[in-house]
C-alpha cells in the first residue's frame, strides 16, 4: 500500500485533504482504498493518481468538467473515483484539463469547458510498444516508439514551425526514425523529446534564455524536466543539475550541490523537487529537497521566494516524488 504526502497549494482542494488551506510541510493524503500509486499527475487546481491496478482517482476543481460529469459539481471534495474507461495506463494534467490513455490503446480527454471524456484519434496502436501521455498547461503530447504527436497551443510553434492559436487534433510533432522515444518534458510555451539512450533528440517552441539544442544533442544519459519557462537536466553520470531559463524566483538549481548522489528529479510549475541518497552503516537513507518558486508552501515552511534546497524530509526507503502547479507530492 502506498502512502501518499502532498504539501502546497490547495485553494481548491487539489491535495486531497480534508479542509482547502494550503500546506507547507508534509500531510498524509488518505485515498482510502489502500492501493499502490504508479503516477500523479496536476493540473491547475485538480489532481489526479493513477493507481497500479489501473483505477483512476482524482480531487479539486471540477468547474471546468475536470474530473466528474455533473456540471452542478464544482469541487470534487477529497479522492474520489474518476468513472473512466478501464483499465488506465497512463494520465496526464493540463491547467484545466485531463487525458488518460486506456489499456486498448484509446486516449480521452475531459474539461475546459467538457463534462465528459472525448475520444481523441492518434494513429498509434497497443501492439507497438507503450502510449505514454504528457501534459503541461495548455499542450499536450503522446508518444510511442519513434513518434510524438501533440496538441493544444502553438502560440509559440511548439508542436510546428507554422504558428497558429491552437491545434485541436493531435498532429505529428516528431519521428526520430531511430531510437525510441522515451518520454516529453513540456514547459509553458516549449516541448523536449529525450530517446531511450537518454539524448535529447528534439526540442521546439519559445525555448528557455542559454539552452540550445546543437550543444546539447552529443550528450547522453540525460534525464530532463521542465518547468513552465525553464529547462533542468540530470546528468546522471556527472551527478549534476544544470538549468537554463528564468531564475526570478529562484527557479534555477543552486549550485553549491549537497555533495550527495542524486537519485530522481522532478519539477512542478515553476519548483523542483530533488531526491539523495547516503549510507550511514548498514542503513541507507533518502532525503527529499525542493527548490524554487515556494509562495503556496511547496518547498517549505518560509513562504515566497529563498535560493538554496529546502530540506523536506528523510526516509527509508526510496520515495517516488511529482511536482504540480505550486504542490509537491512524495509517495511511500
């Protein structure tokens, strides 16, 4: 059974708790059927978790149809089931939207404005490979072997070269023709595709101030996040953060470093959320810091804007850690 700690914004409920103030230190957010968590995936106000036997649950806003179809049902109030094709393997957030891939392959989306899951048709079947699904603010993105497709805003060409408001069916954004994708990492106004040998292979639309793609295509084994106006790449062998993009509010990784292997990253809105690892005898420990913008409590105690990683707790086995739009999540 997974224990699940959110802490963070939570002015419409999106934590899971019983009450809707924001948080600044870890609170267990009871989901009350005792299953396994494989993703948590937020989108500006709602939440949802994808739990392993492929159930779907989901809290806060639901002004927009996020998460149920009643239209009378503003708020959904602690985790409650989300009534969706099962099973699901994947989901994903956009600000007021959510998408959920079901095991037969079919993606659906619900909210802005829609009460009930819309069926999306991609060219992509369960029989090649994995569909993985993404989502950051108004864009999302599909990915399996060698193709992405995406949709939403391309205000700032993210998703092709041609600019236009938005594109409402999901249209081909990438093939690598080689190596298969692995996963998108999308910010605000940009998309960044890495392949299974960890390189980053594409990237496109209004992209973060010092990251360019020619300088970085030669490297590999790199894990990448995003948040929504800055880029941050994990290179595994070097164990070391870089960041490129807005820093206005402490967003970049400090980088003084803690002398300590890192072993995940993940990122929110605009914060991060880094996992360590060290042995003291026979015992190994984790620790969990975030860093960034923390004005709703998610990196801490001291609301607003402070440099440095906020130390956010120390466990004995390896946590799983999500980021969503001013809240943190780590899951035992």
């Amino acid at each position: 059974m997974s224990c699940v700690y959110a802490f963070g914004s939570n002015g419409r409920g999106q934590l899971g708790l019983a009450h809707d103030e924001d948080m600044d230190t870890p609170q267990r957010s009871a989901m009350g059927n005792g299953g396994i968590v494989e993703k948590i995936a937020c989108g500006g106000n709602h939440s949802l978790v994808l739990m392993h036997d492929g159930k779907v649950m989901g809290c806060g806003d639901n002004r927009r149809g996020e998460l149920n179809g009643e239209q009378a049902l503003q708020q959904v109030r602690g985790w409650t089931p989300v009534e969706v094709a099962a099973p699901v393997v994947d989901i994903a957030c956009g600000w007021d939207t959510s998408v959920i891939v079901d095991a037969a392959g079919h993606i659906w989306q619900r909210g802005s404005g829609s009460y009930g899951f819309k069926q999306l048709h991609i060219p992509l079947h369960p029989s090649d490979g994995r569909i993985a699904v993404y989502g950051c603010f108004q864009n999302f993105a599909v990915a399996q072997g060698t193709k992405v497709y995406g949709w939403g805003s391309n205000t700032k060409c993210q998703l092709q070269k041609q600019k236009c408001r938005s594109i409402a069916e999901p249209t081909l954004v990438c093939d690598t023709g080689s190596v298969s994708v692995d996963y998108v990492a999308m910010g605000k106004d940009f998309i960044v595709i890495v392949d299974k040998d960890g390189r980053i292979v594409h990237a496109s639309g209004r992209l973060p101030m010092g990251f360019q793609l020619e300088q970085q295509q030669a490297r590999r084994d790199l894990v990448v996040k995003c948040m929504w106006t800055s880029i941050h790449i994990w290179d595994r062998r070097l164990n070391t953060v870089e960041s490129f993009g807005r820093g206005t509010h402490s967003q970049l990784f400090p980088q003084e470093g803690l002398g300590l292997p890192i072993v995940d990253i993940t990122t929110g809105s605009e914060h991060g959320v880094l996992v360590t690892t060290n042995q003291e005898g026979k015992s190994r420990h984790y620790q969990v810091y975030c860093w960034g913008w923390g004005e709703h409590g998610n990196c801490g105690p001291q609301k607003g804007s402070r440099p440095g990683l906020q130390f956010a707790g120390q466990y004995s086995s390896k946590p799983l850690v999500f980021g969503g739009c001013a809240t943190t999540w780590i899951v035992l």
